[in-house]
C-alpha cells in the first residue's frame, strides 16, 4: 500500500514517519526546499520527541521525500497536511489548501488507479467537499468516480505527537462515500482507538469544536484564577476538587498565562469567523479569546506592582515555546508578554531550552541565553512562560538575580518566594 503526504510540517511528518513505521510505503511532499532536504538527510526540521529516530530508521527505505508531485500516481491514498494559517479576519486561510489540490490533480490526470484524498488540515466545514474535491477533480479532469474525497481530522499534541499516533483517544474519518471510509480506516488497523465514521462536513467540525472546548477549559480556569488570587484561594487546590468530577476531568483546568501554540488560537478564530458570516454570535468563543488576550499580559501588571517602572529594569523570562517539549513558537504567549515589556523599555534576558533561535527571528534585539542561570543573573525580576519540568529544579539559581522577584505564568517552579499569575 502507498500512501502520499503533502506538507511536512507538524502534522505531515509525523503523519509520514508514524505510517511508515506501520509498514507502508510513504512519500512525501514538501515545497519547502529546505526543510525536504533536512528530512532527505534525516534530519527532523522540527524538534518532536521520537520523531528523529523512525525517520532515521524509515527514510530511504520506506519513506522517500520530494519537492515535487510526480510520484503521487502510483498510490492509492493521499493525505493533505498543508498549513491553514489564520487571514486577517480570522477566518481560515485556504490558500494552500487550494494550491495543494491542483497540484494533485494535476498529477492524478494519467494515473488510472482509484485515489482517494484524505484532508488532514483542521478546515473549515465544507471545505474538502466544496473546494478540495471540485479543485482535485477538474485538475484531474476525471469526473469517473475514481478519486474520492475523505476528512480526518488531527488531534495530535505537539511534545508527544508520535505517541499521540500510535495511541489516539479516538480516529475520525469523515466521508461522503462509504467505502472511502473504510479504506481509510484500514489504514490504521492495529491502532487500538474508537473509530468515529460520519459526514465529511461533522469531521471537520469536530476538530474546531476539540479544539474550541480546550480553549473554553483553559480561558474559563483562568478567570476562576484570577478571581481566586484577589480571594487568596489557590485555584490549583480549587480546580483539583473541580476536576475529579467524572463530568469535568482533570484536564485543561491548569490556570496561567493563557493558550497558544498554532492550533488553538486560531481555529476558535476560524469558529468564531465562520459562526458570524451564517449570522451568528459567538458570545462564548469571543470571551474565551478575550481572556486569553488579556491573561498573559497580566504578568506584565503583576511584574509592575512588584516592582514599579520596568524602564531599564532587566527582566529574565524563562521559557519561550507555547509549551514544554517543543521549539515552536507560533503564538507563545511569551511573544506578547516580551512584547509588552520592551515597549515599556524593560531590558529582556531570554531562555528557552529549545526555541531561543526561533525567537530570535521574532525578537532579534532582546538577550538570549544558554541557560537559565546565565538569563537570571543579575536580572531584576524573572517570569517564567513555559513548563518546562528542567525549570521544576531550579533554586539557588535565583539567588543569582539583583532582587529575588519570581512570577510564574505556568506553576512548574518548586523553590520559594515565588508567586503565580492566578495563584
Ligand atoms: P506547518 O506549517 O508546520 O506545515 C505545513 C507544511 O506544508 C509546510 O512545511 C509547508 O511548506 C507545506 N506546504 C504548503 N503548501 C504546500 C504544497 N502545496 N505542497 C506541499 N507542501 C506544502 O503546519 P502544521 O502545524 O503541520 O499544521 C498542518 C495542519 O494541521 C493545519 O491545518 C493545522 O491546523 C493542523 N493541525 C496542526 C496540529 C499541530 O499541533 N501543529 C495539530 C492538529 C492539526
């Protein structure tokens, strides 16, 4: 069985590596000359724990790279992984959907297989019926019925993508065909996970709305802790009670500094989007980004009420990547707190254990260190923007700063003296 993959991102390269270390025959297209040569060479262009090791394992054997589309006419499936940025408006940009589906087709014109293209894209409802399958069919010019069209959607968690493969709480496949679906779903025999098959238009609703949820848990344990400070209540203890309620769970009611990273941002922007051009007002989605906008910038307030002026204060933040166990940075709430601290003339020492060089490209005038010790010495305040579990040891580190102010937008640290941003 062949399988192509288009887009090496994220989602596509551990969606190559992880079917390829299933046994298939995979191969992979990225425009991204760079980043095909880096997988060529079997180098991983993004950190993912375990990913380097199967592409080493795969790559020239099962799994093969490419630049171009010409290899897709010999397989039976391909899976869409391409970026769908958010626009201006927040709505969805489709751009690379688009091209991605000419491309496609142009290259499914002579083949005469049956092929079916699987959307694994978060898009819009409507999208891979509406404008990857007309794009996909008129490029290929066959309107036969040999192409068909599925969704499945990807709930993958950066930092432990390539277990979330192998152990998904649930595989959605979506079609308009039944035997698309199952043929989908064969692909992934041996995956022990509930299968959910429906319409193509409810799989790529279930991903924005997975998504909307999470964001919704997060913003709504925030303003609980942000309550919960003024009240001197500990919203950890409190949300501990909260969430061994079966009907709640434990997860996603962390308080802190708000949600980033490039899935939850703007796919409750792309709901919220899509929700008003049919009409409708969104009045939950809109507070749950309204918090969040605002929650990281309470470390800045919390740091001046701490200690006044921040003009040609050094501050030290620890932690740059929207997570732990990432070097992506796509809409890390440490960019709008720096932000907001070099506008008010602040002096920014930077650590992250895997994302200085990418925030270096957004921030290229703040310090950057190779360590937390280095970015907290002599530092007049230090405020920790991810949970990375190495910060969990850290202590007579802070020793090493001018005045020992500690706030934490994530609660990772274990020393003393230090206070959250909602606890
Ligand atoms: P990404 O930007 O990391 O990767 C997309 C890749 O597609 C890029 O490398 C780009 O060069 C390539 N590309 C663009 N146009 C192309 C074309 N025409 N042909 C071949 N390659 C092309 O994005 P990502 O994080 O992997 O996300 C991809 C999709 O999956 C998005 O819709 C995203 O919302 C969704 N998603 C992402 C995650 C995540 O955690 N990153 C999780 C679930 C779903």
């Amino acid at each position: 069985m062949r399988i192509n993959i288009i887009g090496g991102g994220y989602v596509g390269l551990v969606t190559a590596v992880c079917f390829s270390e299933l046994g298939y025959e995979v191969h992979l297209v990225e425009i991204d000359r760079e980043k095909a040569g880096a997988i060529n060479r079997g180098i991983a262009p993004i950190y993912e724990p375990g990913l380097d090791n199967l592409l080493k394992k795969h790559i020239h054997r099962n799994l093969t790279v490419s630049g171009e589309y010409q290899e897709i006419v010999e397989s039976e499936f391909t899976f869409m992984c391409v970026g769908t940025p958010p626009a201006p408006d927040g709505s969805a940009d489709l751009r690379f959907i688009r091209s991605a589906s000419r491309s496609l087709g142009s290259t499914l014109k002579d083949a005469k297989d049956p092929h079916t293209v699987v959307v694994k894209s978060t898009v819009p409802p409507g999208t891979t019926g509406t404008i990857v399958a007309p794009a996909v069919l008129e490029a290929s010019g066959r309107q036969d019925g040999s192409i068909t069209f599925a969704m499945n959607p990807e709930f993958l968690r950066e930092g432990q993508a390539v277990g979330d493969f192998f152990h998904p709480d649930r595989i959605v496949i979506g079609c308009g065909d039944d035997g698309a679906c199952r043929r989908v779903a064969a692909l992934y025999d041996g995956i022990d996970a509930p299968l959910v098959m429906t319409g193509l238009e409810a799989a790529e609703m279930i991903k924005y709305v997975s998504n909307a949820f999470l964001a919704t848990k997060i913003s709504f344990s925030n303003e609980i802790g942000n309550i919960c400070k003024k009240l001197g209540i500990d919203v950890y203890e409190v949300m501990r009670g909260v969430g061994l309620d079966s009907r709640i769970s434990p997860h996603f009611l962390n308080a802190g500094a708000g949600f980033g990273g490039s899935c939850f941002p703007k796919d409750v922007a792309a709901l919220v989007s899509l929700a008003e051009s049919i009409g409708e007002e969104p009045l939950i989605l809109k507070s749950v980004m309204a918090v969040n906008e605002q929650q990281a910038l309470r470390m800045v307030t919390l740091l001046e009420s701490r200690i006044g002026d921040l003009r040609g204060k050094q501050i030290a933040v620890l932690g740059l990547a929207f997570k732990d166990n990432t070097d992506d940075i796509r809409d890390s709430r440490a960019i709008p707190v720096i932000q907001a601290l070099v506008e008010r003339g602040a002096l920014v020492r930077a650590f992250d254990p895997l994302a200085n060089t990418a925030m270096a490209k957004v921030f290229p005038g703040i310090m950057y260190y190779e360590s937390a010790e280095g970015a907290l010495s002599g530092a007049d305040a230090c405020l920790v923007m991810t949970e990375w579990p190495e910060f969990s040891h850290l202590d007579n580190e802070f020793d090493r700063m001018a005045s020992r102010v500690i706030i934490e937008g994530r609660r990772i640290l274990s020393c003393d003296g230090k206070e959250g941003i909602c606890w």
